[in-house]
C-alpha cells in the first residue's frame, strides 16, 4: 500500500487572518460590523509587530496584564516544562506546581490570606468569591460599585457597574447584586470635595449596609482599573476596612489589574495597609501568559469549610500548565525587582503626563499610581463634561477616545481607550525611552481632542 503524503499547507497571509476572524470569530464589546482587527505576528519586550512587520509600543500590556513584557525566556520555558512533567490532572489530586505556587503566594500576598482556589480568569475568581462569602456568612445580597468591572459571567457581570452589564439586565436584578457610589474625587457623584468631605462615599456605603441588611461583603477595585483608574484618597481603604469589620461583612479586594506590582506595590491594597478577607486577582500572576486565576481567602473562612461543605469546582481549577508559569513569574518579578521599579518608572511618567495635562485643554486630569495611569478628557474643565457618556459607547456613537487611539497606533502606540479616557499601563519592564516615545505620541494625539472642543 502507498502511504500519501500531503502537501504542506501554505501559511495564510495577514489579509486571510483578519478575514477569517472577522468572519468565523466574535469581536468583544462592540458592533461586529466595525470590528477590523490587526494582525499581531509576532512580540517581544515592550513591543508587538503586526502581519506587516511594523513594530507598536504596548502602552497597555494589551489589557493591563503582560506586565513582565513579552516572551520572557524564564516563563516561557517553564510553560514547556510544564507540559513535559505533567499536563493535566484533576483538581481532586495534588501536584508539585500547585504546592509550590501556594507556597510562594505567601511571600507576595497581603499577610493573613492563606487559602487558595485556582481558577482560569479573574471573572471565575470573582465567581468563586461570592459563592464563598455567601457560604461563609450565610447572607445574600453584595455591594459592588458603579465604576467598575469584575467579569462578564451571570454573577461577575452582575456586580459589573459599568454599560458592560446592561445588556444582561433584568437578569442581574436577582442576583443579590447592589450599587454604591464609586470613589473619584476628580468628579465626586454625590458632589463633595477632597478634603474637606470627610471620605462622605465611605458613609454612604455604611448606609448602605445598614439598610439593604443581609450583606455578605463587599467588593472594591481598589484602584478601579478599565473604569478610569480611580485612585481612593488614603483615608477611604482603611475607613472601608473598618466599616466592614463593624458590621460582619466581608471585603472583596478586586485586584485583577492593579495587582502584581502594577500600582508600585505588590498589590493595590498594599499602598495603605490593608488587609481583606478575600483577594481575588488573575492577568499579572502569569503576566496573562497562560490563563489563570486567584480566589485568595482568610484563615478563619477557610476553617469554616472544614466542617461546612465547600460547594464549588470546575475541571480546570489548579490546571497544572496555568501554575507552572505563575511560580517562573513571580520569581521573574522578585529577580527583576520590578516592583520597586515600577514604582520608580511612575516617579518620572507621572509629571511627564501632568505636563500634557497643562498644555491640552481636553485633558481634565491626570491620575495614576505606580505603571498605572489615566488621562481623563473633556469638553470643558470647568464643568469637567466627557466627550462621550456610557450610553454612546453602548449605541455605537464613534468616541473621541477611539479617534485618539488610532491616531497613536499610527504613531507606533497602543493604548487602551474607554469612554472617556486613555489608560497607560506599560509592561513593567518598560525603559524611560519608551516612556519618552509614548508622551510624544500622546502629546500629537490630544490635538485631537483639543481640536474636538474647539469644534
């Protein structure tokens, strides 16, 4: 019998691959007839090339998580090893890669979170936390805030603030979920001024608890992340923490995308000291090379499942391939000491970008901790009026945010736009050249917006 070979198949071209996807793939969060993806080839560093081999500045880290940069040699190959010793096995067994990133959290975490579920997002993280604080507290309803995202599943969607939940509704009117005011002393939505305030949004969700009764925690980004990189006066996290603790609810710590380092800390509630009963976090622990996903908890919620079933799980929990790279990570950051150097790397982009803010008049203000920054734009700084509402993001009016965008990615810089503002959150390894690039590239973009206010 004659064995037959096949010919091999001829790689597609970057047109064929932006075709394909458009037409066999969903585009996320948006009207998919406007959806014309670019053609990532290839990436290193700070930097992706696209099919037509120009070179970008990931200004973003793609969605605020490669932080250690592109094609790290140490994780990649720990992704291979991993492969090699063991693929998979059910979350009911033990492994080596599961002992010794459990291990290693206890370095990294904030003190007194030593329990771990392992999941494959942080959306599932954040799932895995409000099944546990309901368990755990017997109570129902959980506070999150309006400014903010926790996932697009049933729950995580739910607690979800901004436009991205409202496709879903009434559905999340059931799941337990209630709003408070998020922290942002640049336009406060229950109009007080920092200082002089007395940290009012923290009262307010005391008030809350107090009435909505049977709240089992509440849940904060402490520095928000894709919803403006809100950064709370340093009052506000110690007197949440307080309040909770009076009142027997627990706090969630939503630290998908300002933990790792990413704030100039290892994680944002570092940067006041706080302690929550559950961390949960995801994209910077593998620096998003593999998927996974944290739900870090408290001893005392964890002796509470010794006696109480713990009724949750799902196959790819403790996945092997997703953490064995998560210990190669953090050993990268700790050998890289990329946590001190993002806080220094913050020290000379912040006054940079504060610069931009005195000389564009769209730009209302600049705010930011450590590699994690936001440029709010508006019409008018006095009355500090966006350009564009949530309501136009969901209907499909093209956004100013959007045109600033792709003027930069023809500068060679990619960034992240939402609503109203630009998100700079570079991979931690970024240089103070890159740094230099990026300001240029913003600084030509913002004529844009400054043009658009005179229009």
């Amino acid at each position: 019998m004659t064995e037959t070979i096949s010919a091999p198949q001829a790689a597609l071209t970057t047109q064929q691959v932006v075709e394909l996807t458009k037409k066999l793939n969903y585009g996320t969060w948006r009207f998919q007839k406007s959806w014309n993806p670019m053609h990532i080839a290839d990436a290193e560093g700070c930097y992706f090339t696209d099919g037509n081999g120009k070179r970008y500045l990931d200004l973003s880290a793609q969605l605020m998580c490669v932080n250690l940069g592109h094609k790290n040699p140490a994780v990649v190959a720990s992704i291979g090893e991993q492969a090699q010793q063991l693929a998979y096995a059910s979350p009911a067994f033990a492994t080596t890669a599961r002992a010794e990133l459990s291990q290693l959290l206890l370095e990294v975490l904030p003190a007194g979170l030593t329990k771990f579920f392992f999941t494959t997002s942080g959306t599932e993280a954040n799932e895995a936390a409000f099944k546990i604080a309901r368990m755990f507290t017997g109570k129902t309803k959980i506070i999150a805030r309006y400014r903010s995202y926790h996932g697009s599943t049933m729950a995580s969607i739910a607690a979800t603030g901004d436009p991205r939940r409202w496709a879903m509704e009434p559905g999340g009117k059931g799941q337990g979920f209630v709003f408070a005011p998020e922290v942002n002393c640049y336009k406060c939505p229950i109009r007080h001024t920092y200082p002089g305030c007395g940290i009012a949004c923290a009262d307010y969700l005391e008030h809350m608890i107090r009435n909505e009764s049977d709240v089992a925690a509440v849940i904060v980004e402490p520095v928000v992340g894709t919803n403006g990189v809100l950064v709370p006066p340093p009052e506000y996290m110690p007197i949440l923490r307080e309040i909770c603790t009076r009142h027997g609810v627990l706090l969630i710590a939503d630290e998908v995308m300002s933990g790792w380092g990413r704030t100039g800390e290892w994680f944002a509630v570092d940067n006041w000291g706080v302690k929550p009963d559950i961390l949960v976090t995801a994209k910077g622990i593998t620096s998003a090379y593999v998927p996974l996903g944290l739900c870090a908890t408290t001893q005392k919620i964890a002796d509470y499942f010794d006696d109480h079933y713990f009724a949750h799980g799902h196959t790819y929990e403790a996945h092997p391939i997703t953490l064995g790279p998560a210990v190669a990570t953090i050993r990268e950051m700790q050998r890289l000491d990329l946590v001190k150097r993002a806080r220094k790397m913050g020290e000379y982009l912040g006054p940079k970008l504060r610069a931009l803010q005195e000389k564009h008049p769209s730009v209302g203000e600049v705010r930011g901790l450590g590699l994690f920054w936001a440029l709010e734009l508006v019409k008018d700084r006095e009355t500090k009026e966006p350009f564009n509402t949530m309501a136009q993001k969901v209907d499909g009016t093209p956004l100013v945010v959007d045109k600033l965008a792709a003027d930069m990615l023809r500068r060679g810089v990619a960034i992240q736009a939402w609503i109203s503002h630009l998100i700079v959150a570079p991979p931690l390894i970024v240089e103070e050249s890159d740094l230099d690039f990026a300001v240029d590239a913003l600084d030509g973009a913002l004529t844009i917006a400054d043009a658009a206010i005179a229009g």
